[in-house]
C-alpha cells in the first residue's frame, strides 16, 4: 500500500548492440526491453545502437511492474541526448508502453500520486488514470499530477515544463442506494440487529434455514451503513487502485465464495496483493455458508478482526493491509438444512456438533451479535400490504448515533479499547442485581466487553446518555445462542 522511490538509471557504452535491464526478474527484463525498444522507434526516437545498461536502484526491493516502461524509455532518451533532463527532476513517472508508443494504466496510481506529493514532485502517469486521480484531488488539491496519453506526450512534459497536462477534480459519482431492506418481510428482530451493527461497526451472525432472508440481510446493512468520510474515501480508493480495480464509490461489500483460500482472503501470492478483506476496508465482508470455509482460513481471520489489519509475512516479503471491515457471517444451523425444521430434524446430534465445530469458539467469541433467524410463515410471505419503513429517516437516525459516538470517543462502539469499556462501565448506571447476574454467565472477558459495547450502541440508538438496565439487557439477548444445545435460544 505503500509506493517506494525507484531510481532508473541508464549508461549507453561502445560495444556489440545490446540492452541489460538490472533490478526486474530475468522473465520481465525481455518484456520489458522489448516494449521500450518498439515505443520508441514508433514514436520517432532513434534507440541506441551500443551497449544500453539500465539499473534500476535500490537493488534490494522487488520489482516487477510493467509501471517501469514510461521511466526506463526517458532515461534512455535523456542519456542518448534526444531529450533535454534539466526539469526531469520535478516530475515521477509511471505507465506501461504499448508497442505503437501509447501509455496503458497500471495499478496503484493513487498510492503513487501520494507519495510523490510528499516528496513535494508532480506524477506523470497514462491518460486512463485520469479518473481515479481526479476523484484524489477532490479531496486533497493540493496534490500536482499530470496526464500524458502517450510516449511523445510525456516528452513534452519534459520539454514544456510551464504547460503540464494537469489533472482536474472531478466529482464522484454517488451509485444510487438500493433498497433490499424493504424487500425483507418479517424478521423483526434481525432487523433491531441491523440497526445495531450499522450504528456501532459490530460484527453480526445470522443463523437460520436456506431461504430465511440472511443473504437479503447482510446485503441491507450495507445499505444502512454511514457515509464514508473523505478520508475513509481515500483508503478505500487506494487500496482498489492497488489491485487496479475501481473503487466503488461507497461503502464496499465483498462476498467471497466458501471455497476461498487464505491468500484470497487475506492477500499474499508470490506478488502480494490485497485479497477480499483489505477491498472490504470500511466496508462489508459476508461470509455465507460459514462453516463451509475451511476452518484454517477462518482462524486467519481472527487478528484482522482484532487490529483493523492483516500483516502477511512471506519469505520474500513483509506487507500489511488495511481491512478494518464488518463482518456479516451466515449459517444453516445444522448440515442438513432445509430438511431441518424446529421440531424435526434428520441430522443425529453427531452431525450437528462435526458441523458446527468447523468453527472455533475464539471466532464465534469475536462476533459481537448472534441472531437466530427463524422462517417466515408462508401467510406473511404472501400477504401483498408489508409495511415500508422510511429506510432515508432510518439511515439518518443510524448516522447521528455513529457521529455521536465519533465526537465522544473518536472511534465506534465496536472499535473501542478494553481501557475505555473498563471506564464505560465504570460510569454506566445499572443495578447492582443486574452486575451480579452477568456476572455468574459464563461469558469471557471478550464476550463481556462485547456485551457492553451493544448496550452502548442501543443506548446510543435511544439518544441516551447513560447505560441502564434494559440497554444491558438488549445486548445480553444477542449472545443468548446455545452452541452445545444445537443453536437454540438459551433462556
């Protein structure tokens, strides 16, 4: 996430005609060459006929990106004398070379765009970059960048240094929200933990038979969650102009199949890239059919949960990805599942606990609400007159709670330290016979504090400045599900 300085140089000696490229792999070396090489004879410039040795410094850092072309063909135009280098020093360059001499994007135009304005220079990157860099401006205009469609562009940046092809603000285009919330018939109580989630950052399981409405569920919250923030903006777009996908505009919402591997989820490959977590970044991550995940790659997710970030550590590399995501986790509450009904079920009690134990109790304990959902009568189902909530008046209600939580602490309810839960509780007025029952549950510290971040949340949800007892008692009822009993509501 992170761009690193690459300094390309290039000596032009007497010899037999030859080109060594020091710095990229000995595959991208050719491709290289070869593409540099054709840009610049389509485009008018005369490649040298003696013995061209291009270093690419530092030697020690990873180098693999086609981003390198645009660089490596001016710094032999500039050692060949073709082009003037006296203002090469204000500018950066990045972009792939066509055959015919035209500039083709290349991922992370944004990460780069950044840390050249703190290097106090202007990019130079393709034409096709224009529009994400545009939406970066938007936010900090202060940053200089510029555009060039093709090879002979870019050398008249170098040669009209007073009249750059600069880069405007654009405005981002806002996707209309959906409205899958009003789709939902039913399921009241799921709805209450939708609101919760959405205004304090929380985790959330849904447990229930196919067809029940978790999938409609966990693509509703993100619908109900806040705006991003310009900053928020930013981190998103830089982590898709990463992989170079588009960002999306608003809040992300990832749904990875259950058949994905840790490198997917997590990020890594022998390039390393992000995977679906860091692109859920301020976002949604659903895993449907959780237990189908393969239990390795759900115990990796345990530390991103916790930190906001997935740290890979490889043997030729050390990364760290921003995934500060929530996530929406779904599951049939037996393998079975729609053969499986309340009072009959064909799974032996067996199967059911193989079933549920391909997830462990450390992940299950990180998941701030844990709803059962339950089917909806046929009747319901088929009755024409639901009725529509102001889903604008709720998404608005949902953002002031998040802001207030914002301005108080300075971060959400689900993101809050064991220190400021230690204190939160401290100042909360609930009864001393309320503090005696939680404290015979046998909840971990985690589930503990878990709890009584929600009840701050429904608290806050109330436009209530103090915890008591019925907020404690909302949150106690979303960790009430009986892991040992089948999944059933413990009383």
């Amino acid at each position: 996430m992170d761009a690193s300085l690459v300094v390309v140089e290039s000596q032009i000696a007497a010899g037999l005609p030859s080109t060594t490229i020091v710095g990229l792999p000995k595959g991208a070396v050719r491709e290289s060459r070869d593409r540099v090489a054709a840009a610049l004879r389509s485009s008018g410039f005369t490649y040298p006929k003696g013995k061209v040795t291009i270093n690419l410094a530092p030697g020690n850092l990873p180098k693999s990106s086609s981003c390198l072309d645009l660089p490596i063909a001016l710094s032999i135009l500039v050692s060949s004398k073709q082009v003037a280098s006296e203002h090469a020093h204000k500018y950066e360059w990045i972009g792939e070379l066509g055959l015919d001499g035209d500039l083709r994007q290349t991922p992370g135009s944004i990460i780069c765009a950044l840390a050249t304005y703190h290097a106090d220079r202007t990019l130079v990157a393709p034409a096709g970059a224009a529009g994400e860099l545009g939406h970066l401006i938007r936010y900090h205009r202060q940053i200089s960048v510029a555009v060039a469609s093709s090879l002979t562009t870019a050398v008249a940046v170098l040669n009209t240094p007073e009249r750059p092809l600069s880069v405007r603000a654009v405005r981002a285009e806002v996707p209309p929200q959906s409205n899958t919330y009003n789709d939902i018939v039913g399921q009241t109580l799921a709805k209450r933990a939708l609101a919760l989630a959405a205004a304090g950052g929380h985790h959330l399981l849904l447990v229930g038979p196919p067809g029940s409405g978790k999938t409609m569920l966990a693509r509703a919250l993100a619908e109900l969650l806040p705006p991003l923030t310009h900053e928020q903006s930013l981190e998103v777009a830089a982590v898709y102009s990463s992989t170079g996908l588009d960002a999306p505009g608003h809040r992300p919402f990832r749904e990875p199949h259950h058949s994905a591997s840790s490198a997917a989820l997590l990020g890594g490959g022998q390039i390393p890239r992000p995977g679906d977590t860091a692109l859920a970044h301020h976002g949604v991550l659903f895993l449907d059919e959780l237990p189908h995940f393969k239990p390795a790659v759900l115990n990796n997710l345990r530390e991103p949960i916790e930190t906001g970030s997935a740290t890979l550590s490889r043997v030729g590399y050390r990364v760290s990805y921003p995934c500060r995501f929530q996530l929406v986790a779904a599951m049939n509450p037996c393998p079975a599942g729609r053969s499986c009904k309340a009072h009959s079920c064909r799974c032996n009690p067996e199967q059911v606990r193989r079933y549920q134990s391909r997830i462990s109790g450390p992940l299950i304990d990180r998941i701030d609400l844990q709803v059962l959902v339950q089917e909806v009568p046929q009747a319901e189902l088929l009755a024409s007159d639901h009725p529509a909530i102001d889903l604008e008046n709720l998404r608005q209600h949902i953002a002031e709670a998040h802001q207030k939580q914002i301005e108080r602490q300075g971060v959400s309810n689900g993101a809050l330290s064991p220190r400021q839960v230690t204190q939160m509780i401290r100042e909360a007025g609930v009864s001393s016979s309320l503090l005696e029952t939680l404290a015979k549950k046998e909840f971990s510290a985690r589930s503990l504090h878990k709890i009584w971040k929600v009840a701050r949340t429904v608290a806050d949800l109330a436009n209530e400045n103090s915890i008591e007892d019925q907020h404690v008692l909302q949150a106690l009822g979303f960790r009430t599900l009986d892991w040992e009993g089948g999944l059933n509501v413990r009383p």
